[in-house]
C-alpha cells in the first residue's frame, strides 16, 4: 500500500511538473483526467516520499511500464525535466 503524501507536497509536485503528465506530457487540463502521484523510485525499493523522488504521471503512463517510460523516468530523476512549452 502506497504511503500517504501530504497535500502541500502534493500540490509541489503537481507546480513542478506544470499539472502534465511528466511523460507524455499529456494535461490535466485537456484529459479531463486526475495526473497521479507516482515515486520514481518505488517504495517498496526503498525510494522515499519526498519532492526529488515525486513525479506525476497520467494513469495510462503510471500502468505503462515500457521502455519509453523507463527512460523518461530515468532522465527525470537524473534531473533532466520535460520541456514545459
Ligand atoms: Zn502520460
């Protein structure tokens, strides 16, 4: 079961990654459907619950774990962040 993230953090994340997907990009606003928090690193590898391990992510990319994915997902957490226009 995923930890509890605290909704100051929450809205963080969701400022940092401009409310996209931060894999596709895709917009909350245009999707009509809720980004989801995700850690880059998965709790249950020891990853924490904070900012620089937060990411969000549209549903189809948090189920979707192919290689596209994974490669974002790595960039992300080697600091590199998605051009947000
Ligand atoms: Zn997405």
């Amino acid at each position: 079961m995923a930890s509890y993230i605290p909704v100051t953090l929450q809205q963080q994340v969701r400022e940092d990654a401009g409310r996209r997907c931060g894999y596709c990009l895709g917009s909350e606003m245009v999707t009509g459907i809720p980004l989801e928090i995700e850690h880059l690193i998965p709790e249950s590898a020891g990853g924490p619950t904070a900012r620089e391990n937060l990411w969000l992510a549209c549903h189809r990319c948090k189920m979707n774990n192919d290689y596209v994915v994974e490669a974002r997902r790595f960039w992300v957490f080697a600091g590199w962040h998605p051009p947000l226009e």
